[in-house]
C-alpha cells in the first residue's frame, strides 16, 4: 500500500511533455526504502553550498538505488505470499465443501 501512495504522489514530479520517466519514478519511490539501510554517508567537509548540496544529492541518489531493489524485493514477496494464500484458501475451501 506504501508504494501505490508513494508512486501515485511522485508520478507527477517525473512526467516531462506528457511522458513518465519510469527510472526517475522508480529511484524517486526508492528513497524512503533505502536512505535508512545505508551504513556509509559521504559527509562533506571543506566544501562550499554547492558541494555540500550535491553531496546530499547523491547520498540520496545511492539511497534511491539501495530502496529501489528492496521495493522491487518487499513486492515480490507480498505477491508470493498473495498467491499462496489464494491457493491455500481455495485449496482449504474445496476440501471443507467436499467433506460436508
């Protein structure tokens, strides 16, 4: 559910001339999974603003691609466990109509 609200809010920051930008969507949406799971920041130290903000830009860069394979992983999982409850309730479903 996180990630159809956080697709449905930042689809509009990657749409350019009525085009979606699917990988800047995907890195964008990645960023909440994966900013907390990096365990290297590159802090800047001697830089002016403009190094000190790209600095921050690309640890959120990195953080988007680590978040964007965990979301890809995190979904994966949840529609393997969608199918096999499906089955499994169906499978329960039949046994408990054919036993009556």
């Amino acid at each position: 559910m996180v990630a159809i609200v956080l697709f449905t809010l930042l689809h509009p920051f990657c749409v350019d001339n009525g085009i979606c930008d699917y990988r800047k969507l995907w890195m964008l949406a990645g960023i909440p999974f994966g900013v907390h799971r990096m365990y290297f920041w590159l802090i800047p130290k001697g830089f002016d603003i403009g190094g000190t903000v790209g600095m921050l830009v690309f640890n959120l860069l990195i953080g988007g691609l680590i978040g964007s394979v965990i979301l890809a992983w995190r979904l994966l999982v949840a529609a393997f466990y969608l199918v096999k409850g499906t089955v499994l309730g169906i499978a329960w479903l039949t046994r408990k109509v054919a036993g009556k």
